[in-house]
C-alpha cells in the first residue's frame, strides 16, 4: 500500500482480476457535488437494495434523506457547519481510515480483560527496540462480542433497569482500568454494542425503555472512557442517528461503525443519495459479511468495496469510511 498523500491511498494486487487490479480511495479536491447531481455520477449498482431484514428497516427509517449541508439540516450538530474534509458526523474524526486490531477473529467468545491488555501490550511493542505496530497506524484496539453478563439484567438481558449495560466481571473485572491501560500506551480503545450473543430484542415495541437502553449504555461507555464503538446489528438497538446525537450530546468524541451488514451493499443511505454533500451518522460502515481466514473470503469482501470507491465523488471518503470486516 504506498500512501501517496494524507487523503489518497493506491493498492495493487498482483495477480487478480483486473477489475481489482488497482484499488483507489481518494477525497475529492472539493465536496461541491449536488443532489441533482448525484444521478449521473450513481451507476445503477450503487442503488439501494430492498432490505429483507425488519431490523435495518426501522433503523433506516430514521435516516434522514439527502439535504442540502447546512448545520441547521443536519441530524446533529445542529448550529456547527461540517468539516470541509468530510462527510461523517461533524466531529473530525476518522480523517484516515482507522487501523488496527479486534478481538473477535483471534479470541472470539474468549476474550478477557487480561488477553486485551496483553494485545495493547504487542500493539505497543517496540520491534527491534525502533518501532511498534503503533507507531506504523496500527493504534485503535477494540473489544469484540462477549464482555456481557448474560441473563443478569432486567428481562433475562445485560442491562439493568437504569440502562447501564452490565459487564461479566470474572473475565473483565474492571472496564474502565483496561481502557486506562490501553491510553497509557498510546492506543485507542474501542468497544462493541448491540450485541450477537445473548442479543437483546426483548422490548421491541416499548420505546420508553429502549431509551433507558441507548442513554444508558452511552453514559456507561463515555464513564469508561472508550474512544469508539463498533454497533453490530443482532439486537434491537440499531438506529444509527440516535447513537450519534446521544454521543455527540455527551460531549464525547467517539468513532462510530456500523455493523448493519445484512444488507450488503445498503448501510449508507444518505451518501447514496447525494454522494456530495450528504453526511452520515458514523464514521465507518461495513459493507460485507464475516472475513474468513481464506483468500476467497479476503477476495468476495473485496469485491464488495467497489461500488463505494469507484464513483466520483467516492461515498467513502475522510469522516465516512467503507470497510470489508476486519481486512
């Protein structure tokens, strides 16, 4: 991967099929395209597919559709006019593709606080006694799936009756420290919600307590201190733009990726409809189903990062990245 400048990125792969042959991510010189003008630089392959998932129906029935960007019309950030450079939510975050490494392909349901700590460890390593996977980009860990206490919460869930989600503590006795831990060697620490494992889709219909939820768990993961948070999709609270107006009220910055890949090719709805101008709610969206330790894995989720780079304006962009899973 050879960095050309600090937003334009060019990668070969040799002996590929030419369509692959060369992989661009690059920010336009300036966001000026219009709604109007979106049609014509939209192939017909970029058109929102119909979701057969109800869950990501009723998340993206609260997406908003593409709006001139003004600070007045976005979802959030209501009086602040949004960064030149992007197209995520107003916050300046996520200027570069973020790089490092989770937990769930390595450690899966056996991750602890200890085998965390002992990854911030290698991340942080020097090589050679001259440079670390750090120092290179490699600076954001995050927690994967199954840092819950199933079954202890309100319902049979892992949140209690105020919303906090509630954390397994044999494996991770003490969230905040291990967050601590991972500041003090220079990394960011991400963590997961709407979890898969014993997923929480038990109060569909009572919008009062899924409110408790959301506030809740944001409370909880800015105490901790968390830099970002990976939202995946199996339980009920998928609603991207309350995730980012709840973040952005508490007054802490946060990396936000959507995991809502059922729909393949369907996570970024506003960038879709004005390539230029839109913004999203979050920062990274996924645009394919579980990598797998296989080339043809690495291949088919490959494929499934064209439609967001090849389009000029690229939906993906500084502030709003399309990403394969964890390649």
């Amino acid at each position: 991967c050879c960095r050309r400048h600090s937003l334009s990125w060019r990668l070969h792969l040799h002996k590929w099929p030419r369509q692959l042959t060369t992989f661009v991510v690059s920010s336009p010189a300036s966001a000026s395209s219009t709604c109007a003008e979106s049609s014509r630089v939209q192939p017909a392959f970029l058109r929102v597919l119909p979701s057969r998932d109800p869950l990501h129906s009723s998340a993206r029935a609260n997406h908003r559709p593409c709006v001139p960007a003004s600070a007045r019309d976005l979802p959030f950030s209501a009086q602040r006019a949004p960064l030149a450079t992007s197209q995520g939510p107003d916050d300046g975050l996520a200027a570069t593709p973020p790089m490092g490494w989770r937990s769930w392909n390595s450690l899966g349901p056996r991750v602890t606080q200890a085998k965390m700590e002992l990854a911030f460890a290698k991340l942080a390593e020097k090589r050679s006694g001259e440079v670390s996977l750090a120092d290179l980009g490699y600076s954001t860990a995050g927690l994967d799936d199954a840092w819950q206490a199933c079954g202890t919460g309100v319902d049979g869930s892992f949140h209690s009756a105020s919303g906090r989600p509630l954390v397994n503590t044999t494996t991770f006795p003490d969230m905040g420290a291990m967050v601590a831990t991972a500041h003090r060697l220079g990394l960011a620490a991400g963590f997961y919600i709407n979890n898969c494992i014993c997923a929480e889709n038990m109060w569909r219909g009572n919008t009062s307590f899924e409110d408790v939820v959301f506030r809740g768990t944001v409370d909880q993961i800015v105490a901790w201190g968390f830099d970002g948070v990976k939202i995946d999709s199996c339980s009920e609270f998928a609603n991207m733009t309350k995730w980012a107006e709840l973040f952005s009220a508490a007054g802490k910055p946060m990396v936000l990726e959507n995991c809502h890949n059922s729909d393949a090719q369907d996570p970024c709805p506003e960038a879709m409809a004005c390539p230029g101008t839109a913004v999203c709610p979050y920062n990274l969206w996924r645009t394919s189903g579980d990598i797998h330790k296989s080339w043809a894995s690495i291949y088919n989720n490959l494929q499934t990062m064209l439609p967001w780079t090849s389009a000029d304006p690229p939906l993906s962009r500084p502030g709003r990245w399309a990403y394969p899973d964890m390649l």
